[in-house]
C-alpha cells in the first residue's frame, strides 16, 4: 500500500498493520520464538542458530525494532536484543479484540 493511502485509515488501523507487518515473515517469527526460548537478551546467538547472513537477520531485528516488539541494549560492540514488554502487551491485547470480534452470527459464507 503506497504511503499515501495509508492517511485514509486511523491510526489505531495503521498501528496495528505495522505490528503486523513486522511479523510477515518467517524469519521474524523464528527470531522472536529464538528470543523467547533464550528467556534472555539474546546477541550473536541468532546468527548461530538462523540459516541467514549476518546483514539479513540485522535486517530483520531492525524491522522488529522499528515498531518496538523488540529492544536492544548496546554492550560494547555487541547489542543485546529481548522482547519489549510493553509492545508484547500491545500486539496481545490488538490480537486478541480482532479474533475476538469475529462470531458465528458473522459467519456470511
């Protein structure tokens, strides 16, 4: 969707496409199931454990930074990653209302 057609939904609609979005890819999910797993700020343990380059998976942790689901600490040359509590909360709660919305009385096909 071009940038510009993204003005015509809420931000409450936009918001959650990103949160979304961040998750729409499969080394995204592996990322954060890796990190949850480690119940710990996890470093250059995700290169060792994913089949991707060092530059992708970079890739990939900024794009889940970027919308929050995950932080990162700087400790030296390294950064640490773990999920963000609150944004975890976040994509939760939204997940939880849209699959909640949806009934049996909804049920058109």
């Amino acid at each position: 969707m071009g940038t510009t057609k993204t003005t015509q939904f809420t931000a409450e609609q936009n918001r959650k496409a990103e949160l979304y979005k961040a998750l729409g890819h499969p080394a995204r999910i592996a990322i954060i199931e890796f990190i949850i797993q480690q119940n710990s700020c996890v470093c250059g343990d995700i290169v060792d454990e994913l089949p991707l380059s060092q530059s992708t998976i970079s890739q990939h942790l900024a794009a889940l930074k970027n919308v929050g689901i995950i932080k990162g600490d700087i400790s030296g040359v390294k950064t640490c990653y773990c999920i963000d509590e609150e944004v975890w909360s976040e994509l939760d709660e939204v997940s939880r209302v849209l699959v909640s919305s949806y009934s049996e009385k909804n049920k058109c096909c």
